[in-house]
C-alpha cells in the first residue's frame, strides 16, 4: 500500500462549474433586481450552497424570510443542474486525468473532498465517477471549509492519517482546512491568492511528473 494519498477538490480543481453557479445566482439576482458580477461570484467559490445564498443575499442588500430562501435554494439548484445535465468529458480541465493516470500508475489512492451535493452528479456527467477511491461531498459533512471535517472523513477513507494527505484545491477555505490538519496543500490557482498553500500551480498541467515520487521518496 502506497505511503500518501491524494484528495482533489472538484469545482475548480477537476471541473469548472464555477460558471454555471454564476449564471444560476445571476438570475436570481437579475430576479430579485440587483446587479451580480463575475468578481461578487468569486465569493462563492468552494463555500457551500446555504451560503452562498446568505453571501448573494448581503450584496444585493436583500432580506428574505427562511420559507422564501428554501425555494430560492431549490430554483437555483434546478437551474444549475440544468447546465451539468448538458456537461461531458470535454469539461475536465486540463491536466486531470493526465495526474490520475500518474496517481493510478503509482498505486496512489485518490478521493474526492467536495462542499458541493452535486459532486457524484458532475463526476458521472464527464465520466471520473469510477476512477475515484471515495467520494466525500457536501451531503456527507455538517461543517463548511475552512472547517477540516471533509478532508478529515476522506484521510479516513483513504486510511491513511492526515499527515500523509495531499489535497488539491483551488479556495482559500479549502487551503485553510487542509493546513489545519497538517495535509499537505498544493494550491491550484492564483499563488497571490493561495498565499498559505505548501505547493503552488496555476494550473494542474504545471505539476511535474516527478511530484509524487519525489514526495514518496522524501517519506521514507
Ligand atoms: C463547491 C463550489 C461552490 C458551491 C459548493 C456547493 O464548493 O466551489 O461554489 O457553492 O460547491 O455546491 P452545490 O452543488 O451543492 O450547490
Ligand atoms: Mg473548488
């Protein structure tokens, strides 16, 4: 049995649906009349659907009673599914599979640590569902990212303890959680933005081939 395993982070990481979250909370938005911009978008990204909704609803300076937020988080989420129904394989980003295929060749073991309910969805949708070891996502936790709890449930299904985690992720919050835990955190992004990341890439094709060798064999 390998020595490390891997967790990715999904949105962001292995597919971009922050674009269909966007277009959903933009009609809502346009809905409720107020103006919703790509960069108010950026907000929402690896927090989960309860708060984004609270975050949508500050910037538009709108309250709601929790009936009404209910129905909006359901509209909003028939919406989305609208836009992953019609997602393929075309939609991975580049350099995923390519590490998998890294991942699978190492005998590394590799799960998935997601905030979003429709993660099993998206990943059947463009064809990984089955490559992945275990899926932890936002219907399997009860606390948000920065809190550690969904990287700590995938360290359990990998077996593994913490320390010997990597995680993948492209949000702030997602950084936070790993760190936390003392999980290697390689940050996928912005390296202004993903400043407390161990490693930083600002995509997953800059990762060299070597990264997991080197750090299997620094762990002997
Ligand atoms: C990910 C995304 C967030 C999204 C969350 C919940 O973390 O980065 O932008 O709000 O998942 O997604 P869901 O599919 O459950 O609405
Ligand atoms: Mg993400």
């Amino acid at each position: 049995m390998s020595k490390i395993g891997v967790i990715f982070d999904l949105d962001g990481v292995i597919v971009d649906t922050a674009k269909y979250h966007y277009l959903a909370w933009k009609s809502l938005a346009d809905h409720l009349g107020f103006e919703f911009t790509e960069a108010h978008n950026e907000l929402l990204k690896g927090v989960s659907r309860v708060r984004s909704l609270e975050i949508l609803l500050d910037i538009g300076n709108v309250q709601l009673s929790e009936q009404r937020k209910q129905e909006i988080l359901i509209s909003k989420n028939e919406e989305y599914l609208g836009y992953i129904m019609k997602m393929n394989a075309d939609e991975i980003l580049p350099g995923a599979e390519k590490l998998l295929n890294t991942l699978d060749d190492l005998g590394i073991n590799y799960v998935l640590g997601s905030a979003s309910k429709n993660a099993e969805l998206i990943l059947k949708q463009v064809g990984l569902y089955h490559r992945f070891y275990g899926i932890v996502d936002g219907n399997a936790v009860s606390k948000a990212k920065p809190d550690p709890e969904v990287f700590l449930i995938g360290a359990k299904k990998l077996n593994m303890p913490p320390k010997s985690c990597i995680v993948f992720e492209d949000a702030i919050a997602g950084i936070e959680a790993a760190n936390i835990v003392n999980m290697t955190s390689v940050g996928i992004g912005d390296k202004d933005i993903l400043i407390e990341a161990d490693f930083n890439f600002n995509s997953l094709t800059e990762i060299p081939e070597d990264f997991f060798s080197r750090f299997l064999s620094e762990k002997n």
